[in-house]
C-alpha cells in the first residue's frame, strides 16, 4: 500500500482517547464530551416526522433550503450590515461550516492564527485541509495581548479565529477586545474567522459578534448544536457580506456532502423560529451548575477564567494534563479532558464540561477529583 498523506497521519483524535476508554466503564462520570443533555424539542422532532411523511426527502440547493437560508438571515440579521438569504451557506455542522472555510480561503502553506487554548478540532481540521495551524496566547494574565497577536502573524498568514464564548475556557470577549483584534486584521490584511456557536450560551454576559465590529472582513460561523440542543443533528451555517465568498464556499459542500441533510433542514427551520424560551430554561440550569462546579473548584486552589459563555471549565491543574486526565479515569472513574491538544501553553489544564452532567453528576464527579487530589 502507498503511502497516506503525512499531515493528516499526524493529525490526532486526542478526546476521543478519552472518551472512548470512558464509554467501557462502569459507574463512570463523564464531565468531558461537550454537549448539551438537554434533549430536542418535541415540536423540532415533529417538524422532522413531517417532512419524512410528506417524502420530503430528495437533495436541497447545495447552499440549503432557501426557506431556512431566509430564517438564518433573521436570526443573525443583526450581525451584519445587511444578511438576506444570499448571504448565507448551510453546512453539515458547524465543523462543516469551518472546514468548507479553511478550505476556501487558504492556498497550502499558508496558515490561520489560533489562540491557546483553541477547540482542538481546528488543529485536525487545519492538517485535513492543507491549512498550517499557527497558534499563540491572545491574552496574558487576563489582558488581550494585542502585540503578541501582532508578532505572530507572518506573510503567509491569511486569517485569524476568534471564537467566542470561547471552547474550552468559556471566556466571553468584549466590545473592546474584539475591536483590538478588528485592528490588527485590517493593519494586516487578514480574514476573521468569527466562531460563535456559542453565542447565546451566556451568563451575566453580552455577546458582541465580531461581524458588527468589522463586517467587510468577517466570516462568521454558526450552527444549532449547542444552543438549540442538536448536536446530531448536524445543521451550521457560515454567513459573510459579500455573496461571492458564499458562492465559493458551496464547492466544498457539492463536494463533500451534496447538501445538508434534508430532513434536519426542516428540523432547525423549526427550532429557529421557536428559539427563545427553551433556550432560556437551559441557561438557567447550566448556570447553576457552572456555579456548583465553580465552588469545588475554588475549593481546591486552582486558578481558571471565569467562564461567561459556552460550558466548560478550564483549570489549571499544576502537572501533565495527559497523566492527570488518564489515572483520574482509571482510579476514580471520572473522565475529563486534558489540555495539552488545546494548546502547548495549555499542557498543564483539564477541561471540565457541565453541560453534560446534572449537577448530582457533578457533585459526584468532583468529589471524587478531590479524593484523587
């Protein structure tokens, strides 16, 4: 057998490690997968049984149902100047969302700048598509670090992520932060990269889109899994101004994909124009959890960012996150997810996710972390 291509042979699942050792044990608490236990919307569900009854079930445009495409364009309207229907590509996910972008504005060699920590699906998608990872701190004992930012950027930079709330800190930037990056990105020519699939995952916090701090160079990804509870869904978006971006970027998805699933189509048409009240009973009970966990963290001394959005914790655990993460599954039985595949600068960070377990989950499972301790 030939060769396989060597960038993606390097590329790593480095959760799934985890999570795949914690599915075999008994008993165990998983505070790692990142998504919501939340389930779907009975109402979205029947949207779903309804289009399967009606045989509506053939391809869509390849940049989704125009219907949903519109519904999109409401729902982020205020992200932009101006988001119609044209504006907006439909993808398999938002990881679809972010691979068909990567793919379309980086020519290979050139890289895309990434904070650390960072989602650590971006370092796999960044080797599956020719894209160089180019990673670095945007913040420094709290503050962003606008000349870090500056420094790292080389010639062959073409955009910078900006995830916000952020996976894995929960980190919510400000108006401010986001209009120092916005600068950078004009002085040096560069796309922004605007992942917010989190963005109404908030707590005592507001979130600022990217897009309405630098429109004419934002793209800005969105998607249902974590705010409307449909991760297998498998329904995200991209939406940028210019339409011509959007034409482009529907090559990736004819040539992955087709189109997205039909059928999950009519499902996030209806869960969009329901949005707001099942949302806010999530929050609600995610913040108290984010609360409980909080406590047994301060409890143990370990320093972390607040997390404002999103729902994770992402503590500093003072050794090798990998060790850490393996003998705490192992002994305790409570999986986790070590820090090191977000960043270099994160190697010694677990992230905590409390949108997957209840709060007598979490008392549980950090209980047991302090026995391990």
């Amino acid at each position: 057998m030939k060769d396989l291509r060597e960038s993606v042979r390097q590329g790593k699942f480095s959760i799934r490690e985890i999570s795949d050792k914690a599915r075999r044990i008994e008993d165990v608490v998983r505070l790692d997968i990142g998504q919501p236990d939340y389930p779907t919307p009975e109402s979205v569900k029947k949207a779903a049984e309804e289009a399967l009854r009606s045989k509506k079930i053939k391809y869509t445009s390849l940049w989704g149902m125009k219907e949903l495409r519109k519904e999109i364009s409401r729902y982020e309207g205020h992200k932009l100047d101006e988001v119609t229907k044209e504006n907006v590509l439909v993808t398999t996910g938002g990881t679809g969302a972010l691979f068909s972008v990567f793919s379309t504005l980086c020519e290979p060699g050139e890289n895309i700048l990434f904070n650390d920590p960072c989602w650590t699906v971006y370092s796999l998608q960044s080797k599956v598509s020719s894209v160089e990872i180019n990673q670095t701190e945007f913040f420094k004992d709290g503050e962003l670090d606008k000349e870090n930012i500056k420094e790292s950027i080389g010639e062959d930079t073409k955009a910078i992520v900006v995830n916000n709330p952020e996976n894995p800190s929960g980190r919510v930037y400000s108006k401010k932060e986001l209009e120092e990056i916005a600068e950078v990105a004009k002085e040096e020519g560069l796309w922004i990269i605007a992942d917010e699939v989190y963005d109404r995952m908030l707590y005592n916090a507001k979130h600022v889109s990217m897009g309405e701090i630098a429109p004419e160079r934002s793209i800005i990804i969105n998607s249902m899994s974590k705010n409307f509870a449909m991760t297998g869904w498998r329904i995200g978006w991209v939406i940028a101004g210019d339409e011509e971006i959007i034409h482009e970027l529907g090559k990736v998805n004819r040539a992955t994909t087709a189109c997205p699933n039909t059928l999950a189509q009519y499902a996030a048409l209806e869960a969009l124009k329901e949005e707001d009240d099942y949302i806010e009973e999530m929050l609600e009970e995610y913040k108290g959890r984010r609360d409980l966990m909080q406590d047994y963290i301060d409890e143990l001394g370990w320093s972390y960012v607040e997390p404002r959005g999103a729902f994770y914790l992402f503590p500093e655990v003072n050794q090798d996150s990998w060790k850490f993460s393996k003998k705490l599954l192992e002994e305790e039985k409570v999986a986790v997810v070590p820090g090191e595949p977000s960043g270099e600068n994160s190697s010694e960070k677990i992230r905590l996710c409390f949108g997957s377990a209840d709060k007598e989950d979490i008392k549980k499972g950090m209980e047991r972390i302090q026995r391990f301790l």
